[in-house]
C-alpha cells in the first residue's frame, strides 16, 4: 500500500483527535516502543484513565483512593513527567470514572454520591480548571469520550443495581450537544425489548432479576467514527455492541457477538489454577465476549470494531451468576466424562448459571465461561467477527514467562483495554492485558489480519491505554501512556 492509499485510513485511525491534515512521522516503527518514564501516582484505585491536552502539555488523571480528585501532570517532558496539582471532583459527586479532552477542555465522567443515582459531567478548562459546565446524565457514567469534530460528548451510562439488587437504574448513553449550550439527551434500550427473543438466539444475554430489558442493559465503553456520526458502545455483561446515530440521538442497531468455541486446536485454553500449569488444551467449553474496551478503524468505507474481550461478572450480595463447573450438574450424555469435574480439569473454571440447561431439566448441556482471552475485530455495519486471536494472546505471554497460572479458572490474561494509533505508515493497536501486567503490540494495517509485533510490561493491572501520536506528542515522537489501577503508576512508552 503506497502512502496516497493509506493517508485516509490513517486520518480515520487517530483516535486521539489527530485531524485528518496532520501528517505523522513516517520512519516510526511500532517495534521499538520502550518504557522512558514511570510515575507513581498513588495505590490501588489510582491512575485507572489518563487523557492528554496537547494545548497545555497536560496528563490529566483519574485517581479514587480515598479522595476523589484529578491528578495533573506536566507531560513538556514525557521522559520526566512533573506533578502539577489536582483537581477535586469531590463537590460533584461519588467517583470519578473517566475523562476526555477536546480543544482545551477537559470532560469528566463522575458518577452520583449514590451509585444507582443519574451522574454528572463537568467540563474544566485545561488552563485554570474553571468549570465551563456541568450536566446531569445517566446512572453511573463509565466512559466518556468527545466526538473528533468536538461538537458532541458522548457517555456510556452502565446503571449498576445496587447491592440488594432492589435498584436497577436503566442502561443508558447520554448524548450532550457542545454546539447547544451543552444539552442532554440520554436515550435507552427499551425499544429494543421486543425483539429479545431473535437477539437471545444470537448471543445477547438479559438475566438480571427483575429487570426490563432496558434495565438489564448494562453500556460499558463508546468509540466514535472520523466523522463523528457514527458511535460503538459494548454492552459488556450483556454480550453485544450497540450501533448509535448521534445527529438523531437514536440507537439504530444491536449486535449480539456469540460465543467462542473452546474445543478446536486454534482456541486451546488453560482453564485451571491447580493443574501445575499452565497446560493448554482444547475443552468442551463455549467463552462469552464480554467485551470491555473498543476502538475503531474505518477502511475502505468499512468501520472495523476492535475489542478486548474481557469478560465480566455479575456478582453482587443479592445475585450472583458465577459457578465452578465443579458445583454444578453436568448432563451425562453431553459430558460422559465425569473426570472433567476434578480441580485440575475443568472442575475450578468459573462459568455462568444463566446458560447451558438447554432443556430445562435442572443440568447443564452447555457450558459458557466469561470473556473470550482474546481482542476481535467486527465489522462494524453488520456486527459480523472478521478477525479473532484466538490463543495468541496467551501464547505469547506463556513463552515470554508473564502469564499468570492463577487466573486460568477465570479470565485467564484478560484483554481489557484497547487503542488504535497510526506509527509510521502503519495501524496499530495497543491490547492492555490486564493479569499479565502488559499490553500487546499488534500490526493492523489489514484489520482482517493482525500481525503481533511484541509484548510490552506494564504496571499491575494495566487499565487505561493512550496513544500520543507524534503530531500531538511534545516530544514529536509517537507515544503511549499506560495508566495501571492496582500500582498507581503512569507509564510512558516511546519510539525509538
């Protein structure tokens, strides 16, 4: 592909807002990322999500321990980045769980004192951390993003219950209107309940007690198209992507994503913690995607959507979904093979309760285990997988001796967050994986087929990925900022 062919797919791949005029360094290559900097922002709970204000060469943090604030620090030297102060997101509300910039302005998702309560966006300038605005949105706004045009920010509201489960707020994204003094329309599922049914056959999943269908739904992470008309939410519990047109404020499509196949070669999995692992084999056991994070690329009039697969529970006092294959009824003729239920089998892998007893007789004919150990790509129009990693993720960070044994009953490396940046001629995607303690370098100029370039150590739990593209960058040279939840630490990577 010669440079004319890529430039639109690289002005649509920038994801941190790189506009379509700006052109990167061409000489870069993805394989020579190195760690230049590593700061220490606080424990568990600090440093979850970064965002970076190229205006004011500012990293902007997200940091709940205790206090609920915004740590600032000055990125005019990625190789030494400087403490700059906070910001006290205390008066507005319980937490504060993700942030965007766009042209100088800083937009926070914080949800309510009470989690089940509408949450808050606050808007700071980047400058003196004045509030510009400060709007009502769903319950529990998880992820916020700006559209690239600025015109538009968008939350996924994901409405948690409470712990007794007697509050269910609805699932919701709230569409704010920059270019209208900010206005608010948070728009829900319910006009999808009538087609539950057809969409329960193809891999979505609505289980929560007692809840509608626009309750159950649970919206967990957003990306937007170059355009800014077009944007992706996972729907993480319920096993589905949701297509949005923003100029409408409307919820045009769902896209149930299926289950994974655990017994070919090519998805050979370690599903134990007590088999003196990890020992990869294949497994009559389906994964759910689950997917966290998402990202998009546009090729050729095709938005590809690229997702961490990582898989989540529903485990609350009240209502808890997850079994150890070890506790439940197994169908003799489906599972002639009574060993499997022994520890270092598939006895200690954790599965759903709400799947699987296909005939309603009280065992199990099938088993459904959380997340899918992998990042996929999906074809953005239809909801179609083009692309899945199958095992590679594990694999590689088996052979690189960061794999970690104890969590193969679970989630095994559990992708969780991705991001796409374009270094030198080429798309690339960045996969934080999560129990691993790293994030997974992939060439992605051909989303259908992904080529690995090497693994990165990270921090301990590594949740937030940016990507600085050298445009942006103060240092002119393409970066990426991993932000890690259980250390605290903000950890800069750098081309050579």
């Amino acid at each position: 592909m010669n440079l004319k062919q890529f430039l639109p797919l690289a002005a649509i791949v920038a994801l941190s807002a790189c506009s379509p005029s700006d052109l990167p360094n061409n000489n870069e290559d993805a394989s020579t990322f190195n760690l230049i900097s590593t700061t220490t922002i606080g424990g568990e709970g600090a440093a979850e999500i970064s965002a970076f204000d190229p205006i004011t060469k500012k990293l902007f943090v997200v940091t709940n321990t205790g206090v609920t604030q915004i740590d600032v620090l000055n990125l005019s030297n990625p190789a030494l980045p400087v403490a700059m102060g906070t910001i006290d997101v205390s008066p507005y509300g319980g937490g504060v769980n993700s942030l965007s910039v766009h042209d100088g302005k800083l937009a926070a998702a914080i949800e309510g004192f009470v989690k089940t309560d509408n949450g808050k966006v606050v808007v700071f300038k980047t400058t003196d951390y004045s509030v510009v605005k400060q709007v009502t949105v769903g319950a529990l706004p998880d992820m916020i993003t700006y559209t690239h045009d600025g015109k538009y920010i968008l939350t996924a509201n994901e409405g948690e219950p409470n712990d007794s489960y007697t509050i269910d707020p609805l699932g919701t994204v709230s569409i704010i209107s920059v270019w209208n003094n900010y206005a608010v329309n948070t728009i829900d599922f319910s006009g999808f309940a009538g087609q539950e049914a057809a969409l329960k056959t193809k891999g979505l999943r609505r289980f929560g007690p007692g809840a509608s269908f626009a309750q159950d739904m649970e919206p967990e992470y957003l990306t937007i198209s170059y355009d800014s008309r077009t944007a992706w939410v996972t729907l993480q519990e319920n096993n589905a992507i949701a297509k949005i047109d923003i100029p409408s404020k409307t919820i045009t499509k769902l896209f149930p994503l299926g289950f994974k196949n655990y017994n070919t070669p090519s998805n050979k999995i370690d599903p134990s913690d007590r088999d003196g692992g990890p020992l990869q084999n294949v497994w009559p056991v389906k994964g759910m995607y689950q997917p966290d994070a998402i990202a998009v690329l546009e090729d050729r009039g095709i938005p590809f959507l690229f997702t961490a697969n990582e898989g989540d529970v529903r485990e609350w006092p009240a209502y808890a979904e997850n079994k150890r294959i070890k506790d439940l009824t197994l169908d003799a003729v489906a599972f002639p093979d009574a060993t499997l239920k022994q520890d270092a089998k598939l006895g200690r892998l954790n599965v759903t309760n709400t799947l699987g007893d296909t005939d309603g007789d009280g065992d199990y004919d099938e088993l459904y285990s959380f997340g899918a150990r992998s990042f996929s790509v999906w074809n953005g129009l239809n909801g179609n997988l083009v692309f899945d990693s199958k095992n590679e993720l594990e694999n590689k960070c088996i052979a690189a001796g960061i794999y970690d044994d104890n969590r193969s009953d679970d989630k095994g490396v559990e992708p969780e967050g991705i991001t796409l940046g374009l270094v030198g001629r080429k798309s690339i995607a960045f996969v934080g994986l999560e129990r691993a303690d790293a994030v997974a370098i992939y060439d992605v100029s051909n989303p259908n087929n992904p080529k690995f370039i090497k693994l990165l150590p990270a921090g301990d739990g590594p949740e937030g990925l940016l990507f600085i593209p050298s445009t942006k960058s103060p240092s002119g040279k393409s970066l990426l900022v991993v932000s890690s939840e259980n250390d605290g630490t903000i950890k800069v990577y750098q081309v050579n």
